[in-house]
C-alpha cells in the first residue's frame, strides 16, 4: 500500500484536477491543511470531505516549528484544528510539520496536543514548478523511483507562485496508474499507520 498525500498551504489551484483525478481512479487521500488555507478557501474542507478524503492538520500559518515555544505550537495547532473543524472536517490526530522542519521538543509538544507527527517518504518536488526544472514527468518519475510498500508520498495543491504550474495535480494520473500498474493499491494514512 501506498498512501498519497497533499499540502495546502499556497493555493487552490491544483484542487479541482486532483479531486477529479482521484475520483476517476478511485484513490483516497489525505489532505494537510493550513488554518489560512481553509480560511481562503472555505469550500475546500467540504470538497475534500464529502469525496470521501481525509484531512489533516497543518498548522494554522505554515511557520518553522522549531523557532516557536510550547504557547505558539500549542496556538498554531489549536488553530488550525477549530478552522478546519468549523469547516467540516476533523483534522485529528495527524499532524505534519510545516516545511518538515522538528526536533524532540516540538514533537513532544505536538503529541501533548493529541496529534502524530506525519512526515513522508518521497517528496516529488512538484512545488518546485517548471521555473525550478521540474516537469509532470519528473514528478511521476520521481514519485516511481523511490516506490516501496509503506510509501507516503508528498504532494502539493497550490501552484508555484512564480510560474502558476500545478505539476502534482497535472502529474497525479501518471502517477496512480503508474503505482497501480506495480501492483501497489492505495489507503489514507489512517489506514496505512493502522496498527
């Protein structure tokens, strides 16, 4: 199994194509957002829900974790969670830290507020965009590259801010049918982390 997940932090742009592509395939995901996301974007939690999706917490402003105390983790976690509630969705208890960036304390402080911390396996570095040298098929071929059961592979909703391209959502089909093809089926990271 693999699990396919996605960050929203940016935009929406990539929304609609992965929604759609998802559903043609029939794969389920898991959706991290940020508390500014579903503030600008207030039917997301519904879309992503109501399809069948799981969403997750990211914090509430996207910060590096590891420059904040115990009071900020505690606010941009609890933030995110009461957004993303008031919108429909419950975020709890997986939890991914913005930019990746932790260490013992914050984890510690992430567990205390009832949430696992989340990382990923691969990351197809579609963020990136076609102004960083990266295509749809580098985002597939990536994501390929490092497949293994267990695999949790990072995506993106947003578009790059400098070029508007949305590689992950335009790489996404490539990508399932590819997965699929080695034999690998798909699971949301509840399911995958089930004991």
């Amino acid at each position: 199994m693999v699990a396919l997940t996605f960050d929203a932090g940016a935009n929406a742009a990539g929304l609609p194509k992965i929604l759609s592509t998802l559903s043609a395939k029939g794969v389920t995901g898991t959706f991290f957002l940020t508390g500014n996301w579903v503030e600008a974007n207030p039917g997301g939690v519904g879309q992503i829900v109501s399809a069948g999706h799981r969403v997750a917490n990211h914090s509430m402003t996207h910060p590096g974790f590891t420059g904040l105390d115990g009071t900020q983790i505690a606010q941009q976690v609890r933030g995110a969670e009461q957004t993303i509630l008031a919108a429909g969705g419950d975020p709890r208890p997986l939890f991914r830290f913005p930019f990746g960036e932790r260490d013992a304390r914050t984890i510690a402080e992430v567990n205390s507020l009832g949430y696992v911390a989340v990382r990923w396996t691969v990351d197809t570095l579609g963020w990136k965009g076609t102004s960083g040298g990266a295509t749809a098929q580098t985002v597939a071929d990536r994501t390929l590259a490092a497949l293994q059961p267990g695999k949790i592979v990072l995506m993106h909703i947003g578009s790059n801010p400098d070029d508007g391209s949305t590689l992950d959502a335009d790489a996404l089909p490539n990508i399932i049918d590819r997965i699929s093809a080695a034999g690998y089926g798909f699971a949301t990271l509840d399911a995958l982390l089930a004991p």
